[in-house]
C-alpha cells in the first residue's frame, strides 16, 4: 500500500515493491497514481504465492479507511498485520 502527502492510498500487488514505487512516482504507474504527488510505501506483507497475495490486495481494498489505517499503524509499529489462520 502506497500514501502520498495528500493522503491517497494505493493498493496493488508486485513482485518488486520499491522498482513499482518507482514507476508511480515516475507517472509509469496505475492512472490512479498519475499525475498526483509522490507516493511513499506506508503498508507491505510478503506472501507465498501471487495468488494469495491477490486475495489479500481484494479483502483490504474491500475494507473502509480507518481499518485501512489500523492496519498502516501496526507495520509502522512493527506489529504483525496478518490474519492468524495464514
């Protein structure tokens, strides 16, 4: 998950999360992310398949904003932030 100053989040999946930061900040990115201030990563999880790691970018995205944020606050805390059954 990306943020920029501006409080825009973005969510998406990559095998190279600092190489696709990146392209976003270079307007290579998401339209979503075009032509916006730069991002910064505030949110990551390492998964073992790209397939699971899809599964968790869907149920996030389905989330509201304040447990999007919760969820910021404990990886830049250091907390775990996945479910206990993965």
């Amino acid at each position: 998950m990306i943020k920029n100053d501006f409080g825009r989040l973005y969510i998406g999946v990559s095998e190279n999360p600092n190489s696709r930061l990146l392209d976003h900040n270079a307007n290579l990115g998401a339209q979503f992310t075009k032509g916006k201030a730069k991002f910064k990563i505030v949110f990551l999880e390492k998964h073992e398949s790209l397939a699971r790691a899809r599964e968790r970018e869907i149920q996030i995205k389905k989330w509201r904003r304040d447990k999007k944020e919760i969820l910021i606050d404990k990886f830049s805390s250091g907390l775990p932030t996945l479910p206990a059954e993965q």
